[in-house]
C-alpha cells in the first residue's frame, strides 16, 4: 500500500492487565474461564483480542469495563486500579448487539448519553449532528430504529458511544452479527473515526480477517481456559482501507503465519 503509516502517539501505558483470572459456578462446579492473562495497551494503541469462542475474550473485557468482578490479579486504567460496579470515566463500551432504544429516534438514541450528562441542548444537537455525518446517517434523524438495517443500527450505536468523547474504547464483536459487506462497510466507518480521534481501543472478535484489517497488535487466546498463546504485531501502513488491505501479500502472509496457531485453539475448543 502507498499509504505512509500515521505518526505513533505516545509511548504511554493505558490499560494494564495484571496476572487476571476469572472462574464461575456453573451447577456447584467452578468453570475457571481466564487464567492468568497479563497484557498492557499504550495510548491511542489499536489492540484486537482474538481467540475461539469460550476463550474468555469478552469476559476480560466485561472484566476491564468492571461489569465483572475478577478471581484474581488486577487492572489499572492510567495507572488507577478499576473498581467492579463503579464506571471508569473516560471509557466507553460497544456491546455485540445494538441495543438501541426502539422507542427513541435515530438522532435521540445517539444523543441520550449527552442527555444523561446534562450536555446544553445547543451543544448536544451540534455533537449529534457531527455524528450523523461521520457514520452516515443523515436524513435518518427521525427515523426509528426498527426502520434501520443492522449495519446502520450498529453504526448509530457506535456513534451513541463514540458522541460523549471517550478516550478508552471496549468493542466486543460489534459488527458479528452483521453480513460480510456491511461488516467490511463498517470497519471503514470505524478506521476513519479512530484514526482522526485515536483513541485507545480493545477488540474482541474471534474474525482472523477483522483482527488484521483493524488493528496495530493482536493477542491470540487459547481455548478454555483463556491464556495468552501468543501476540503479533500487524504492521500495515496506515490510514488503511479495509478492502484494499485484504489484496495485499503481507495480509495473505500474516493470515497464514496466525492461522495456523489460531485454528488449533478452533479444534480444541470443539473437544469435549
């Protein structure tokens, strides 16, 4: 690709993930999910964590979001321990589904987050207007959400996270619902807003191909119980498009170098 890669920010530690485990009770048995899972993100850092389902991805997320109390170790946000059950500010979360309100416009539902904050109506309406233009959604202010495909649903709850200026972004398999056309639609939406914010960003995806179109690093799960098995750095130039960068050699070879590993841990997670 002719693109030159976008000046590095800051060699600053965001997320710093510490000897993390987590185990559940499943019918009086404890089912150990995570097991001492030790990482760290730098500022505006794009980090995709990949792994076969039930490895424990999204666990440590809802972890790092303190939606879930962990087992054992500890995660600092800017050098801060996170505290299960109290928001981290500063930190926003886009879940699997949409969840948008049904009963809320377009434009509302992007804007409720500002509304909870008591953002100034003028204020509000001039963020919300932005956001319509960056996920292209104009002309669908109005419009409810049962009237929205699902990739411009999963673009305006994106947007309804990305309006209140988080710096630390949590993705759990956001766009897996959706068709592999509006999936590849949608990470351009989402590569062009990070990289003009550069926020710090963690994915959860088990989509090998999602994992190289967006990020700087990926760090590879193993199955139950999730362990780190290996990271590699995806160096692509960047600003990336995301159809362009799947034609490139070094994709093709990157693919086959992580795939390899990667479907090892699909077989065992199939085993019983």
């Amino acid at each position: 690709m002719s693109a030159t890669p976008l000046p590095r920010p800051p060699d600053v530690q965001r997320i710093d993930v510490r000897r993390l485990s987590k185990s559940f009770q499943l019918a009086g048995t404890a089912i150990e999910a995570v097991n001492d899972v030790s990482f760290s993100v730098r500022r505006g850092e794009f980090v995709a964590l990949l792994g076969p389902s039930g490895s424990g991805k999204s666990t440590i997320l809802n972890m790092i979001a303190t939606l879930i109390k962990p087992t054992g170790g500890q995660i600092l946000i800017d050098g801060r321990p996170v505290v299960a059950g109290r928001a981290t500010p500063d930190v926003g979360y886009v879940f699997q589904r949409d969840t948008l309100f049904p009963w809320r416009t377009v434009a509302d539902n992007i804007g409720y987050g500002l509304q909870l904050a008591r953002v100034p109506d003028a204020e509000r309406k001039q963020r919300i207007a932005a956001c319509m233009v960056q996920a292209g959604l104009q002309g669908f202010e109005q419009a409810y959400p049962s009237a929205l495909s699902g990739g411009m649903r999963q673009r305006a709850a994106l947007m309804r996270t990305l309006v209140v200026e988080p710096q630390i972004l949590l993705m759990d398999e956001p766009f897996g619902a959706l068709d592999t056309h509006t999936k590849i639609d949608m990470h351009d939406v989402l590569l062009r807003i990070w990289e003009r914010e550069q926020q710090t960003v963690l994915f959860v995806t088990h989509d090998l191909g999602e994992a190289l179109t967006l990020a700087d690093r990926i760090i590879l799960f193993s199955a139950r119980p999730g362990r780190i098995k290996d990271m590699f750095e995806v160096d692509f130039a960047r600003p990336r498009d995301a159809v362009k960068v799947r034609e490139t050699p070094r994709y093709a070879e990157l693919f086959q170098h992580i795939w390899h590993s990667l479907g090892e841990e699909f077989v065992k997670g199939r085993s019983p």
